[in-house]
C-alpha cells in the first residue's frame, strides 16, 4: 500500500555565508569562498543530496551604510542571482533553481528573457522569487529619486508578472523547427507579438528566447502584507514567508489559502513554506550550546544596531537589557516592510522580550521561526506544522554553510524519509514535477483563431 502521510516540500535558502549574521565568523564557515565558484558548486551538489526541491538565492542589491560609510555586518558579496544559479546548473541534474529578481528595479523583458535561458539551459528547473524590493537605499543606486510608494510597488509587480508571461507565451510550444533541409529555423506563424500597454509598461514585440520548458518559471513570492497577499493569491505557486510561531503560521495559511477561490485558482495551486533556521546538535543541552556561541559571535552593539535597522527606529539609547520598546515600531506608517515590522511588534508584545533577546532574535533568523534542538525534534516539528494545516513544508535557512547544511541533509532528511515524509529519490525532472505543479498552458495555443494578446 503507498505512502498516504502528506509530503513535506523544501527548499534551501542561499544567503552569503550562511543565514545566522554571526555564522560568518564560526570557524567552519567558508567566509573565504564567497566569489569562489566551487563553493556554489559544492552548495549545489550537497543539496541536491539532500532531495531538495529548490534552492533559493537572495538577491542583494544595496549595502548597508551609516553616516557615508559601509557598514554592513553581514558577510558580503551577494553575487547576482541567476549567474550563481547557472553555475549551480552545471554541476546538478534534478534540484530546482529559484532566483529572487526585483519587479521594481528591473525590466520585464529582460528578466522574462534571462530566466527562460536559465529554464532551457538547466532543462526545466528554474524558479522566479518576484520581490518588490523593500531597501529605500536601493532607488539611489538605479537613477531614483525616492523608493516607489509600497502598494504601487505591488501595482507595478503585477503588471510586471502580466508582461513576463505574455512574453514566455509568445513562442509557442512547437514554434521552433530547425530543419536544416528546408532551411526553415523556425515557424513564424507560431512566434506572436505581445502588444501590451499598461499603467507601467508599454511593450510590442516578442520574446527573442523560445518559451521555457516549465511553460512559465515557478513563481514564488516573498510579501505578506496586505498588497503581498493580494499579489500571492493572484501570482504566486509558491510563497517563503516568516511565521515564528505555529498560531501565526495557522492564521497566515489559511488566510492566504482562503483568498485563492476568488482568483480562479485552488489550494493545491500554492505551496506556504515558512523560513525555518536550525541550530542542531546531539542533545538539546548540546544544541542550545552551540546557539549560545553562535549569538555570541555577534558583538551586543553590533546585534543592536541590526535590530535598529529591521525595525527601523534608534534603540541606541534604550538599556540593554530593558523591555523591547515594541510600541515604537509603525508598520501602517512603514513604506518598506510592513508584514515583517508587524511580526516583530506581535512577537515583542507577545514574549515581553528585552532588547537583547529581540536582538539575538533577529540575528538569528530575522524573523523566522529559529530551533535548537536534536534532528528528532526537528522532524517531530515539521511533522506537526505540516499536519495541523500551518505548512506546505519549509524553506530551510542553515546558520552557516557548508556545515550547516550538511548538517540537516545527513541528520534530519534521513529521519523525515524513515517517516515517509520526504522523498527517497527524485521522481521527475522539472521544478514543477518537484513541487506537483501543472504547467501553464500557452494562451495563443489555446486559441483557435488568435484574436487576443
């Protein structure tokens, strides 16, 4: 009789040298390598290993900076996405390649043209994290005068996502010949111009990639404030969020799942992955051991100074270990990240934390949902996420890498798959296949007669 337990979905987050802020300076960490390809390569390998279904690369855009001076405390460069990704292509077989890429400072046709490539080249596995984009540094570096307003960025993302996939549609499946004999490349008849002009965008002409091989890349998304929910529920086969804990994390999947109905669209359309941190180790005692160093590689001033920042108010002058002043944070009046400064307000009030604890907090996660504990404790919490309705599965963010991750891929992937849980082998070859996912049918495919665009 088959496995009838619901299967967990993972992907497996790239961020630096690892997620933790202070990860970078552990003794295993490869802090080095980051402009090394064989490090991506063996990142890529090890979790291909581990059966993932996808990895997650953050792009990183803008440097943190303070009175005109760099100052960044997280382990720096962040290569450009979809090179790391393409180099990751040519060492793995199965795993799917997701690449977060800005809608606000880029062009659709660009980015439609540079992941249909990544899609054809690894055969299938590329994924599209479509952010919005929440740093205001960041408008400087491309030519504007000020971060686009929050619910016009979402406004500009979907019209932005609109043209994306017009532009994938506009070859369709059977439009490439390549007949040498006849010496036809391809049927013209089959290759349409897209003809969009919208509130942000006003393009006519045509892909100059052939449409990828998933139909469209996945689509995954990031935002979980009121303009990101609208946006996932329309847009979105996959959402990364952060919920700390599992009544939040309950709340957010059904609220989101619940929105699909009046978009055309089912639950089974949209996977909810939480961010998920681990610390591990052989007991709990151990575990909490190596949490308690890693926090303290991150200097008490400096992990204040990034608890100021997430949250985006002055806590120079609050004691340290006086109460989070949670009443500080504005989210309706934040233009940046409104789902994230409201978790953190939620989690202050609700833990009654000091201003250290909140900032071991956001070091080690920012944010998301942190562990320590043993790999059967790991297992015994996703399991539990996953059948109680809060989870589709996780991303996991390891504290450092390689180390780290390796961590989870030999000791806790073991434990889910014995549960029949997770994947002993990969059984298709696409992103979609991993996740379960229909490909997108082509709209001029569909059509007898084209008639619309």
């Amino acid at each position: 009789m088959g496995n009838t337990k619901k299967q967990l979905h993972l992907g497996v987050f790239l961020l630096n040298t690892g997620q933790h802020v202070g990860g970078w300076r552990h003794p295993e960490t490869h802090a080095d390598r980051l402009l090394d390809l064989s490090f991506y390569q063996d990142f890529a390998r090890l979790s291909e290993r581990g059966l993932f279904d996808t990895i997650l690369a953050l792009e990183q855009i803008a440097i943190g900076e303070q009175n005109g001076k760099v100052a960044e405390e997280r382990s720096i460069p962040t290569p450009d996405t979809l090179t790391l990704l393409s180099v990751m292509a040519a060492v793995t077989e199965k795993i799917g390649l997701t690449a977060t890429l800005s809608t606000t400072y880029n062009d659709p046709y660009h980015v439609a043209a540079r992941f249909a490539t990544l899609d054809h080249l690894s055969g299938g596995r590329a994924g599209w994290n479509m952010v919005t984009s929440q740093d205001p540094r960041v408008a400087s570096q491309f030519s504007k005068d000020a971060h686009m307003d929050h619910a016009l960025r979402y406004q500009r993302a979907n019209e932005f996502v609109d043209v994306a996939m017009k532009l994938w549609d506009s070859w369709e499946e059977d439009a490439l010949i390549s007949k040498q004999s006849s010496g036809q490349y391809l049927d013209p008849t089959k290759v349409h111009d897209i003809d969009h002009t919208g509130t942000y965008f006003s393009i006519n002409g045509t892909s100059y990639i052939p449409r990828p091989i998933q139909g469209h890349p996945v689509l995954f998304q990031a935002g979980s404030s009121g303009s990101g929910l609208q946006f996932a529920a329309q847009k979105a086969e996959v959402v990364f969020t952060a919920q700390d804990n599992l009544r939040d994390a309950l709340d957010y999947y059904a609220n989101l799942k619940g929105m699909l109905k009046s978009h055309g669209r089912r639950p089974e359309q949209l996977h909810i992955l939480p961010g998920l941190a681990p610390i591990l180790g052989s007991t709990e005692h151990e575990a909490k051991e190596r949490e308690t160093y890693f926090n303290e590689l991150v200097l008490p001033e400096i992990a204040v100074k990034t608890l100021s920042g997430t949250i985006e108010v002055d806590l120079s002058s609050y004691p340290l270990d006086g109460p989070f002043p949670y009443w500080e944070i504005n989210p309706e009046a934040n233009n940046n990240k409104k789902s994230r400064l409201q978790l953190l307000k939620d989690l202050g009030q609700r833990e009654q934390w000091t201003v250290r604890q909140m900032s071991k907090h956001v070091v080690s996660a920012g944010g998301h949902h942190t562990f320590a504990g043993t790999p059967e404790r790991l297992a015994d919490l996703m399991e539990h996420w996953l059948d109680q309705g809060a989870c589709d599965g996780f991303n996991i963010m390891p504290s450092h890498y390689l180390r780290g991750l390796e961590e989870f891929v030999d000791h806790v992937i073991p434990i889910l798959q014995k549960r029949g849980r997770y994947r002993t082998e990969y059984t298709g070859n696409t992103l979609r296949d991993h996740l379960g996912l229909t490909p997108p049918v082509n709209r001029w495919s569909a059509l007898s007669t084209p008639s619309s665009k």
